[in-house]
C-alpha cells in the first residue's frame, strides 16, 4: 500500500511538471502570435507586449527546472520515466528559445518601424505563411507531447522541410529586391532576421517531436535519417 501510495504520489508530481510545461507551451505561443501581429501590421505595441513578457517564459523556465530537480533527487527514477523527465527538461529548453525568437521577431519589428518606409515596398506580409506553419508545428509538437504520440511526431518532423522551403524562397526574394534597390537593404537584412528567427521556431517544434520518440522507445534520433526513424517505430 505504501509503494502504491509513493507511486500515485510520482504520477501526481508528473502530471504537474507536464501541466506545467503545457503552461509554458501555451505562454510562447502566445508571443509568437504576437511578435507576427506586430511584423504583419508593424504593431509596436503589440512588439512590446513580446518583450515585457520574456521575463515570465524565463522564469517559468527556471521555475520547471527547480521543480525537475527535486523530483529526480528525491524519486531517483529509472527507465522511462527518468527519460520522460530528461524530455521535459529539454523541452522546457526548447520552449524558452521559442520564446527568444519572438523576442528576436518583436526587436526587428521595432528596428524596421524605426527606419524608413522602404520597408513597405518589400514582402513582409509573406512571412505569415511560414510563420503560421511554424506555430502549427509547435502547436503540434506540444499535443503530440501531452499524449506522447510518437505518429504525430514522425508527421511534424517530416512536415520541417515544408518550413526550410518557405525560409529558402523568402531569402530568394529578399536578395532580388536588394539587388534592384540598394535602399532596401537595412530593412530586408532585419526581415532575414525575422524569417531565420521563424525557421528556427519550427526546428525547435521538431526537437520537441525528437524527444516524445525518446520518451516513448528509448531510442535517440537526433542526427537520424527519416528511414532510420521509421524503422525505430515499427
């Protein structure tokens, strides 16, 4: 009965970290919707609201690996669960350079409002495609978690290159209206920024899809073929 009791105890304290990191995941996105509010509709406001709420998701971070300390000290867990832990803790990572990328987002913003109108002439609202496909992916990528669906995250990381071919035509454009006119170029350097910040977004929703196969095979597929993948799966 008491063995019970502890374990029921660990699944409670388990739950909480995850509802936390759930938490989290909620927070970032939030900025993400936020930082592309103020690219899409050079929203200063909505750039700074990013910036003054950086210093939660960095707390929050903090806060989770406190709390993944003391459950590791104190529990001393083996096999799966000390790897959902690992998860969790590389998760939460994860998540908070999300958060550094709105951020990243909201300070090029502010840049761009600062100078000229050239901006204007150049094709920022295109961003929006690949910025919604990044926030999906993370939306994703945190569901596929709760439930350590490891299908779901085979289909988000399969679904990365959709991200590096939006992020690839973008800085395609970028260079020919640099090319055409020269005054473009402060403001199109600051939207590359932008774009790579949003790329960057989805590599970390594909990180997060990694560790739910860790999680739930054991198996380390970082720096893996898809093929290799596929066969840790079956």
């Amino acid at each position: 009965m008491a063995d019970k009791h502890l374990s029921t105890q660990f699944d409670s304290e388990l739950g909480s970290l995850s509802s936390r990191v759930m938490e989290l995941g909620g927070l970032v996105e939030s900025q993400i919707r936020q930082a592309i509010d103020s690219l899409a509709n050079f929203n200063e406001e909505a750039a700074h609201q990013v910036l003054e709420n950086e210093a939660r998701v960095n707390q929050m971070e903090v806060d989770i690996d406190r709390e993944l300390s003391s459950v590791i000290a104190r529990r001393q867990p083996t096999a799966r669960d000390l790897r959902l832990l690992m998860a969790i803790s590389k998760t939460t990572a994860n998540l908070e350079r999300v958060g550094d990328e709105a951020e990243r987002i909201a300070r090029m913003v502010r840049s761009i409002i600062e100078k000229s109108g050239a901006v204007r002439a150049l094709p920022a609202n295109e961003l929006s495609v690949a910025a919604d496909l990044a926030s999906r992916q993370l939306r994703k990528a945190l569901d596929a978690f709760a439930r350590l669906d490891t299908r779901a995250a085979l289909a988000i990381m399969k679904e990365d290159d959709l991200l590096d071919q939006e992020f690839n035509g973008f800085v395609r454009k970028l260079i020919t209206y640099m090319m055409e006119d020269p005054r473009t170029i402060s403001s199109s350097l600051d939207l590359l920024f932008v774009a790579k910040a949003i790329e960057r977004i989805g590599d970390h929703a594909k990180n997060i899809a990694e560790f739910i196969i860790y999680v739930v095979k054991g198996a380390d597929v970082r720096h893996t073929s898809m093929e290799d993948i596929e066969s840790a799966l079956k």
